[in-house]
C-alpha cells in the first residue's frame, strides 16, 4: 500500500465510523442534529442566516453509518457561502493574509503565514475567526483544507465555513479531505483546467454525522495513527 493509499484508508474508515468503537454511553447524533437544527432556525430568524430549501436525504445516502449517527447537509451544519468579504484598504497591516499556495496541497498544513503588509493584493478578501474551518473551493482534488488557528482573511478562493451546534471543526475537516468526499467534489467541479465547486452543490453535499464524543474520539485516532506512519504518509 502507497503513503497515499493509506492515507485515504484511514479517511474513508474514519468517516464511515469504522476507525474507532461506538460509545453507547454517548450522547446520540440524533440529539446534536437536533441543536444543530434549532440554531440554524436562531440565526435564520435573527437574518444571519438563510433557510435553504429542504431536499429529502433518503434518496442520496451514499453509505451506511452507525446507528448512532446521523447524515447532515452542509448547508443545514454550517454557514456555507455566507463570507464576509473586506477591502485591502480595511485590512489592517499585521493581519494574517491566507492565499491557496500557502497551504499544502494533500495535507492541509500551512506552508508559510504571512501578513497584509507583506502583499500587494488589492482584491477582496474574506473574513474569518480562529477555528473557522477554512475550505479551497478550487482544484478541490489538492485537498487544501485546515482549521484557522488565529483571526484573519483569505483569499476569496477560500471558503469560510463556521459550524453549527458545537461540530467538532477538525472532524468535518477530515470528512472535506477523505475520498468519500473528493468523489463527490470532483463530479460536481465546474471548469476543466481550474474546476470549482459551486455553492449551491457544497450546501447540498451530505456530512456523516457521529456524535460529538465520538466526533473528538476519530480526530484523536487520525493524529495517533498520524505519528504512527509519519514515516509513510504526511496528513
């Protein structure tokens, strides 16, 4: 098995629920979805939020799961495709400035940080906060995905994607970079030598949804197992 195919291995396992064993003490899915719901339906009459239109899942569930979870829209999980965008000028200069080539591509891991006054760009960037996750919708097959660890801005490449109901951010980071969910990027890419994912597909796209013990359980097993293969495979 190549460094690559285990890496995908151990996503595909993670996401499927098969990395590490179901807690019946824990907290069901069921249970988190439900406050993921009622918050949504908080931020959508405050007007932070919009209410998309309810699409049925049954029909597209491309997998099975554990019974304690549960399958989510990223649409309903999160805030997909609601960035705040600020001009250059706005930008204070000590700020840290994320553009795609300073993420590695397949890892997800920041190459180089860098700070407003070290660019010249003069295009819009987006806003995000410490523990956004942050998403390329760009050639989504580089996997360029990571979870802010400070306030910043990016480029509007990059999605901000905050989550609802207490989602453990670098649990969905794994499902955004497991094979699962690069099969379904690449079949929803628009554009041939610079594909992208429109918002509307991302909102649509189905999350496996464990609960949230578990959530931290697979996240703790992928960096186990991460130290473990260093020698093979770099996440």
């Amino acid at each position: 098995m190549t460094a690559k195919e285990l890496k995908a291995s151990i996503l595909q396992l993670a996401v499927t629920g098969r990395l590490v064993p179901q807690d019946p003490d824990d907290e069901p899915a069921s249970v988190l979805l439900e406050r993921i719901k009622a918050e949504k339906a908080k931020l959508v009459k405050a007007g932070k939020s919009k209410n998309g239109e309810t699409v049925c899942i049954q029909d597209e569930i491309p997998f099975d799961i554990p019974d304690s979870w549960e399958w989510v829209r990223l649409g309903d999980l999160s805030n997909y495709g609601q960035c705040t965008s600020v001009d250059t000028a706005d930008i204070a200069p000590d700020t840290w400035s994320l553009d795609l080539e300073e993420i590695e591509k397949g890892t997800g891991r920041l190459i180089e940080r860098k700070t407003a006054a070290d660019k010249k760009s003069k295009s819009s960037k987006h806003v995000f906060t410490k523990g956004t996750l942050l998403y390329s919708k760009l050639r989504t097959y580089l996997n360029k995905v990571l979870v802010a660890d400070m306030d910043g801005v990016c480029t509007s490449e990059i999605v901000p994607i905050e989550l609802n109901g207490g989602v453990n951010a670098e649990y969905v980071r794994l499902v955004l970079m497991s094979p699962y969910f690069l099969e379904y990027t690449a079949s929803k890419g628009c554009g041939i030598k610079m594909p992208r994912v429109g918002t509307d597909d991302m909102k649509q796209s189905l999350v496996p949804l464990p609960p949230l013990a578990e959530q931290k359980r697979i996240v703790k097993r992928v960096e186990e197992l991460k130290a473990q293969a260093r020698t093979l495979v770099t996440f």
